[in-house]
C-alpha cells in the first residue's frame, strides 16, 4: 500500500467512524471504487484504534470517572450504587458478545463478509432500521436508566458491526434507541462501549501487518495518524449535530450508496470481489511467466479460410534472396495480387501438398523437381553447382 493510499484510507476511517454509514464497509468500497486491493481486516481494525484515541480524548472525563470510579468501587462497597461504577461493569458486559462472536468468525470477517453485494446489502438494510427506529421509538430514557440487561442488549447490537456496512456506531445507537434511550445518550455510551473491543481487535490484529496484508506497517502508521486526526474533528461535530437533529439524512445516504453499489456490480463495473484478488492473481501470473511450456488444450483452432502469407517451412535463397522449396531447391515468385507461389518456368499458381508440404507441378500435379544445376561463367569451375534461375 502506498502512503498516498494510506491518507485516503485514513481519511475515509476518520470521517466515518463516528457516523452510522460503517467505516469499514466504506474503506472496503473506496478501495474498490479506485482500483485498489482490498485494504484488508488488520488494516481496518489497526486503524480504528486511531479514532478510538480521539473518542478516549473527547471523553476523557467520562473515561477517567467510569475507571477511577469502577476501580474503587472493587474495594468500597458504597461506590457500587454510582452510576460510573455501574457503567464500567455495563460496558464490561457489553464487550462480552462482539469479543466471542470476532474470534469465531474471524475467518468470515476477512473473506466472505467484505463481499460488496453484502456490503450494499447491509448498508440499506440496517439503514432503514435505522430510519425506523429514529422515527418510531419513545426516547425518554438518560445513562442513568442503563442496567445490566440494557447493556447487554447494547453489546449484541454491536456485536453485528463486524459485518462491514452494518456500522458500529449505527447498530449500537439503533439498539439503544429500541431502548428507549434519547439519541445524545445512545450515541455516548455506544462511543463509550466501542473501546475496549475496538482496541483489543487492532491490538490483537498487530500480529497480522506486514505479513500476507497489503498494506505494511508505514502505511498503517499513516493511515492511523490520519484518522485520529479526522475522527476527532467528525465525533465533535457529530454529538452536536444528533443533539437537534434526526438520523435520516445518515438513513437517505445509506439506501442511496447501497443502491449505487448494487446496481453497478449487476452491470459488471465493479466485482462483488473487487480489488481482493489482485495478489492471487499477480501469484498466478508469475506462475505462468515461470513456465514457458505451452498447456495442451491451448492450441489454437485451424483457421476456416486458407491464409494468402507465406508458409513458415520456407527457406530463403542467400543468392537470390527469393523463397525457396525446402523439398526441392527451387526459387519460388509470389503473385502479387493471389500471394500464391508461381511455378518459375511456367508462372502458373503452385499446389501444395497437404501431407509433405512440398510444391506440385500445376501441369503434372507431381512434387517440383529442382532444376539441372549450371555452372557460373564468371567463377572458376569448383564442382558446386548453382540452382537454376
């Protein structure tokens, strides 16, 4: 991967991540709209811990009491009632599901999960959810409402963003919406409960960069800086943005996209695969550059129509620099409207004779004898002879 490519890369995470659109099913496409390899599932979740850092900045209050408070409360039995103690065990248990279902999926989220058909799929599907829970649903319900059965609700919802196009973000938010709790709310501790399983995948997923990824370690670096740097920004205006507002302009965007997507790969210009085969297929190639033996059934069909060029079994006569047959020895001319050989004494067309390949004579239909050889006036007699002219 390029570093140019990382930035792009590290552009669309940041700006995604916080928004219910699914970054990952947005890196997936952007690589496939611009030709590109898929980035891959390590590049994907390494560079999420970049806007993870940027959520643990923008909360850090919220971060620092839920730790502080949760540590102590281990010890303080009257710190166990507070609504931060309370909350670390919530996301504790909100963890739980997306942790067990990544490990034994892990196979499906690198390979048939990133089909774009899927991805299209997902991203209209979970949109409209989306569009009718925000519209339908009573949202009455602050942090302080959360308990142990909610917060295991809000980690199954989450637990399907790791299908790319469902978005993490989206699915925990519609989760908490159904409910009851007011968007602003849902939208915290769903940003709150991303950061233990976003930083324990793109820690344990470190093992797999540079290996048979195609992205290395510098352009996963880049790409990381890049989206903490974006994320940051987007999660500021973003918690504003839903304090006033509805979801539906995110809803609108997905149906659209997923739409787009779907119609392009069914009129074939974009593989439902695109971009992930490009190594397989480099691999093959190179396989096939290595040997230069020609395959059995490669061999090409007999053309239907004679072919008026010459025949590869033709010599050329140093002296004359004519064609010549290779059976017999004699110069051969060339109609020049036909591209038949001429027989040189008579000039009518030559047939070929399909089993030796030798000239016939058109008069006799029998193979071209060379003509009787004579002796060079202008060279001493040497006792070579001189084909016929």
């Amino acid at each position: 991967m390029s570093i140019f490519e990382a930035i792009i890369l590290g552009l669309v995470q940041g700006l995604t991540e916080f928004l219910p659109i699914s970054s990952s099913g947005h890196l997936r496409i952007v690589a496939a709209f611009s030709g590109w390899p898929d980035p891959g599932a390590a590049f994907t979740a390494v560079s999420q811990i970049g806007t993870e850092l940027a959520v643990l900045i923008y909360f850090r209050k919220d971060v620092w009491n839920i730790i502080s408070t949760w540590c102590r409360s281990l010890v303080k039995k009257e710190l166990r009632r507070q609504t931060d103690a309370r909350l670390g065990w919530y996301i504790i248990v909100g963890s739980i599901p997306i942790g067990v279902a990544g490990l034994l999926f892990e196979e499906q989220i690198a390979e048939p999960f990133r089909d774009l058909r899927l991805i299209a799929l997902t991203l209209i599907g979970f949109g409209v959810l989306l569009g009718i829970v925000d519209r339908l649903t009573r949202k009455h319900r602050e942090l302080t409402d959360l308990n142990a059965q909610r917060g295991l609700v809000y980690g199954l919802f989450q637990m399907l963003a790791l299908i790319p196009g469902v978005s993490r973000s989206g699915a925990t938010v519609t989760g908490g919406m159904l409910l009851g709790f007011k968007r602003e709310a849902a939208a915290r501790y769903a940003f709150l409960l991303a950061m233990p399983a976003v930083f324990a995948s793109g820690v344990y997923k470190l093992k797999d960069i540079g290996g048979d990824e195609y992205a290395g370690w510098v352009a996963t670096l880049v790409g990381t800086v890049v989206a903490f740097a974006v994320g940051y920004a987007v999660i500021a205006w973003f918690m504003r943005f839903i304090s006033t507002n509805s979801f539906m302009p995110f809803v609108y965007y997905r149906v659209a996209l997923g739409i787009v997507i779907l119609a392009l790969v069914s009129f074939g210009v974009l593989r439902p695969e695109s971009g992930a085969q490009v190594e397989h297929t480099s691999e093959v190639s190179s396989t096939q550059q290595e040997d230069p033996e020609p395959s059995p059934s490669a061999e090409p069909a007999p053309s239907p129509e004679p072919s008026p060029s010459p025949s590869p079994a033709l010599a050329v006569d140093p002296a004359t620099g004519q064609p010549v047959d290779p059976a017999t020895g004699l110069p051969l001319q060339q109609d020049p409207n036909t591209g038949q050989y001429l027989d040189p004494a008579t000039g009518l067309a030559l047939e070929q004779d399909p089993v030796t390949g030798q000239y016939l004579d058109p008069g006799t239909g029998l193979p071209l004898e060379p003509a009787p050889a004579q002796q060079d006036p202008a060279q001493p007699d040497t006792g070579q002879a001189v084909p016929g002219q």
